[in-house]
C-alpha cells in the first residue's frame, strides 16, 4: 500500500455512450511519439508519458537504487524494475513528484494535469457505464484477469504500470495504474488518481512526494 494515506477517494461516476476521438500525435523532446484523444474539451496523451529529459533538453536523473530513491527530495525517474526493455515502451517511466513539479516534464504545449484537470475528464464522462472502464485497455494482456468493466470507450487507454514506493520498492504492475496530479495537499502530499484491475471505478487519492507515478500530459 502507499505510505502514509490519508483517505481514499472513490470516484464512481458513470459514462454513457461517449467515445473518445483520436486527434493527432505529439512528440516529446526524446522524439517519443504519443497518440491523442480529445475528452470534452480536453486532449490527452493516450500513453504514459516516457521522456527521460525536461522539455528544455535537460537530463533527468534517472535513479535506479532502491536507497538513492528512498532519499530523493529532488527530480528522478526509473522504468518498474529498472526493466527498460520489458517496461519502456508500454508504460512509460515512473516519475516522483518533484519532477512534475519542474514544470518541464511535458511537451512544450502541455502540462501534467492539476486536480482540476482530471476532475473535469471524469465528470465529462458521467452516466451510464463507469468512468473507470471507459478509461481502461480492454483485455487482459496488461491487465491482469478480471480487468472488470473495462471497454476503453473513452479512448483514454490506461495501462496498469504499477508504482515505486518511498522505500524504492517497485509494486503492482498489471494491477493498479497509477498518475499524477500536479495539485499539492500540503507540503507533503499531493492529488493523485488510480484505476485498479478488478474494479470499474477511477479513484482519488494523496501521496507523498518521493513516490514514483505514471505521467499522462494534458494540451494547455
């Protein structure tokens, strides 16, 4: 579980018949290219986010020991399992929080969603089928089985990439997806949200700081 959590948020709000349009692809500065889906008014990236530099062309600090991370009140990422080969490509990278809060971790253009943000994706796609399926791969290849309600009609196609815990501990893949919020609690905890395998609701949470999440970008 992660550490230190306050209260959970479940968000079980429902989606009738609305489908996610693909739009156009955007690239990062590592020249990653991401598909897109417009939701309501808002475009998202309908991948994890897998830049290992600031939009700027600056390095990231890519932190692979467990004790290093424990540590990190400053930028870093990692691949689940430092597992670049199995993990890159399909989930993207796990950022701690203090690398969303650079400002510079999207493409130019986008940002990481606030609080705000994921609050107005998620009431936009309210009634009918819950939102948590809507926002789901279908199938069990990432998913691990039930993968319950998922149909992905939202397009936002969200992948279980796990997390990596303030020990450095690399937990839930094919589980849990988990993605930051740039919305500070307090000083020490902040807004994230999480879809989980056998459940067809989105969730709301807070975290600490030094955990390492999934990015989805959001156009300005």
């Amino acid at each position: 579980m992660l550490q230190k959590k306050i209260k959970l948020f479940a968000v079980a709000i429902f989606l009738l018949g609305i489908t996610g349009c693909q739009t156009h692809s955007v690239k990062d500065v590592d020249g990653n290219k991401y598909k897109t889906v417009t939701i309501g008014t808002q475009v998202w990236m309908a991948e994890n986010l897998k830049t290992t530099k600031y939009n700027d062309g600056t390095e990231i600090p890519l932190v692979t020991n467990n004790d290093n991370w424990a540590k990190l009140t400053t930028p870093a990422y990692s691949w689940y399992d430092n597992d670049t080969a199995e993990n890159k490509k399909t989930y993207g990278a796990l950022y701690n929080w203090y690398t969303v809060n650079t400002n510079k971790l999207c493409p130019k253009g986008w940002h990481v969603p606030t609080d705000g943000d994921w609050m107005i994706m998620v009431t936009y796609l309210k009634e009918g089928e819950s939102v948590g399926g809507s926002m789901k791969e279908v199938g069990t290849s990432h998913w691990k089985i039930p993968n319950t309600g998922a149909t992905n009609k939202s397009g936002f196609t969200a992948l279980p990439g796990g997390y990596r815990s303030v020990e450095g501990i690399f937990n839930y893949i094919g589980i849990f997806g988990y993605w930051w919020s740039s919305t500070e609690y307090n000083n020490t905890t902040v807004f994230f949200w999480y879809l989980r395998y056998k459940y067809n609701s989105v969730y709301k949470d807070r975290s600490e700081k030094y955990c390492g999440f999934s990015v989805r970008c959001v156009m300005d």
